[in-house]
C-alpha cells in the first residue's frame, strides 16, 4: 500500500484530487524513453509546445475496480490502447504500443493501490492516459518532443449518483465535431468545442447536451461526453452509427451484453431526433458516465421523457448490472476483457 488515504468513498463526485504517483515518458529522436513514475503533479514544458497552441494531444480514459476478494482489475485497457492509437495517428503524434501503454496503467495503479476503493463502494479509480506535443515549436507542424502521461483519480459518478434518470436537449446551435473531422478520435479540440454547449444546457438545467450530426442536425450522435443507445418499444437495443460519434468501449461491451447475455437484437443505426417516440427508454452510456438513465430530451424546446424522469426502466437496469458486475468481478466476463492488477 501507498499512503493511507481517508476518503469519504460514499461522496467522490467526478473532481481531480491529487495522488501519490503518476507515469511520464518522452519521445525524443525518434523513439519512446522507457518511462517512470514521479511524484510532482506538474508538468514543466516549453511555451511554444504544439498541445498548447495546435492541440497536438489525445488522451482516454479508463478505471480500476476493486473486486469482492480484495484484487483490482481494469476493464478493456487494450480497447483503450488501440483508440489511443487511432487518435495519435490522427494527429500526427508517435504511437505508443499496447505494451507501453498496458505497463503505464499497472505501473499507476499499482503505486496508488491505496486510491482504489473498498469493493462494494460504487467508487473506482480513473486513470487518465494523455499525449501531448511539447518541445520548442513555432510554425503549424508537429511536435519535435511528445510526453506521454497517465495519472489516476479516485471517482465516484459523474451525473448524478446511482442509477437516477438525468435530461438532456439538444445542442442546435453548436456542433462538438465536423463531418470529416476528428469527432471519432478523442483529442481535447472536441471537448473545447463543446463547453459553450455544455454551459448553455446546463445553465437551463440540464445535465449536458446531445449533439446532433453536423452535416443535418437530424439525427443523434453523442450525449455529452458519452455514447446514445434506445430501447426500442419491441425490446432493440439501438445505438447510433456515424464517423464523427467517439466509439465507445461501454457502448461496445453493451453491443455484446445485450446480444450474448440478454439474447436481445441489437441496431447499429442512424437515430433520428424525430424518433424519440419509437424509444421506451435511453441511456448515456461512457466509462465516466457507465450507464446514466435518460429521463428525457428536449428538442427545439419541447420535452420529450422517456421510461420516467425519476425511475431507471427495467431493461436499462439489467444493462447496468451485467456491465456493473463485469467490472467488478461479480459477473463472469468474455474472454479477454479483464487484465487484473494484482
Ligand atoms: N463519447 C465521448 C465524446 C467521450 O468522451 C466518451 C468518453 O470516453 C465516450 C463517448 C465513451 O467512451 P468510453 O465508453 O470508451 O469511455
Ligand atoms: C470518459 O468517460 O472516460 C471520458 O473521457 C469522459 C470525460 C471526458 C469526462
């Protein structure tokens, strides 16, 4: 164990709180260093750093889980390592392999065993893994240096907390990626694009906002920073298909759960924001998120709810538990999705 921690486990919002270690390493003349864990929280890098000034970064993000015998584990950090891939390759920043990026997530997890929640908590530990361009850089290119980081946080829900309904409207106003841009890799341009929207739902109460496809605004792409799936009235799971929607690791594993463990069909589809009556409830779905209930939606200023606004409906329930007991241990997992830590 690292050191002792006194967290009020039970009250962990979505918030940065520092811990004991983070991993760092830098590509320098061409090749990955082999990396260490430091102490210090900061970062000391040139002003004239790509990320800062062209957004020359990605990141992702994925947690540890605590299981009922006292071992940690993650859930799919491969499937994070390949979308960090994707997203370096995007913008032109040197790939790190699953194994770097596999041994940067042990290596943190391990030297913060002490963050990792109690089992039984509903908290976890997020580790945060992000590349940035650094080094002295003038003109639009890229980086001559790049840091890759991971750091972790011990978190609790990121809408509300349990399985508690939240409503969304749509964003008409605002687009968080463009047709052919970078909306299917995860770069903080996206999400600098969407704080406007985000602050604008928000102030008119609600939880954030559904982005639209770009090109149309008919159809749904992203809940904020999560993925979108319905159930149909005759019980289809249905989830939106388009290049500019990020693709999610949850909503993934959801494809699956609801396919091999609760024998349902399953739609990878345009979802038209005119449809919403053909749903009988919808959800949020991300590794922040996990599975958020949506109560409803509105759209050019008209509500529209779904199961409840302050009930999970049944099907969304037993997504949630399958998904849920997977991560934590208590539900036998496919092949391949579970790297324990210790
Ligand atoms: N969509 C966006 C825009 C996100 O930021 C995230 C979070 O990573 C997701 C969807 C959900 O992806 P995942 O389930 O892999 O966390
Ligand atoms: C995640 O779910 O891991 C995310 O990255 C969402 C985040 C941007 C808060």
């Amino acid at each position: 164990m690292s050191t002792n921690v006194n967290i009020d486990w039970s009250k962990l919002g979505f918030a940065y709180s520092k811990t004991d270690l983070r991993y760092i390493s830098i590509w320098k003349n061409g090749k990955w260093d082999d990396g260490k864990l430091v102490k210090d929280n900061n970062l000391s890098i040139s002003e004239a750093s790509t990320s800062l000034h062209y957004g020359q970064q990605c990141f992702e993000g994925l947690k540890a889980y605590r299981t009922k015998d006292g071992s940690i584990q993650l859930f799919r950090p491969l499937e994070n390592a390949k979308r960090l891939r994707n997203s370096c390759s995007r913008v032109l920043i040197p790939e790190i392999s699953d194994e770097k990026f596999l041994d940067a997530c042990l290596q943190v997890v391990k030297a913060n065993e002490a963050f990792v929640a109690p089992y039984g908590t509903g908290a976890t530990l997020y580790l945060r893994p992000y590349v940035i361009g650094i080094g002295d850089n003038l003109g639009v290119g890229p980086a001559p240096e790049f840091l890759f980081g991971l750091f972790c946080c011990p978190v609790g829900a990121y809408f509300k907390s349990g399985l508690s309904p939240v409503n969304f409207m749509t964003s008409d106003e605002y687009d968080r990626a463009a047709p052919f841009g970078t909306g299917d890799v995860k770069v903080g341009g996206n999400y600098a694009a969407s704080l406007l929207a985000h602050e604008h739902a928000a102030s008119k109460g609600f939880a954030d906002c559904i982005y639209l496809d770009p090109a149309t605004h008919t159809k749904i792409e992203e809940v904020g920073a999560a993925n979108f799936f319905g159930i149909t009235k005759d019980n289809v799971f249905v989830t939106p298909k388009s290049p500019s929607i990020l693709p999610s690791i949850t909503k993934k594993s959801l494809i699956y759960i609801a396919k091999e463990y609760l024998k349902m069909d399953v739609q990878e589809r345009d979802v038209p924001i005119d449809s919403l009556s053909d749903f009988k409830e919808t959800g949020a779905c991300g590794t922040a998120a996990v599975i958020t209930p949506i109560g409803g939606i509105e759209h050019k200023g008209k509500l529209h709810v779904f199961h409840s606004e302050t009930e999970v409906g049944p099907v969304t329930r037993k997504l949630y538990d399958t998904l849920y007991g997977i991560q934590f241990g208590d539900v036998l997992a496919p092949e391949g999705w579970i790297v324990k830590v210790k």
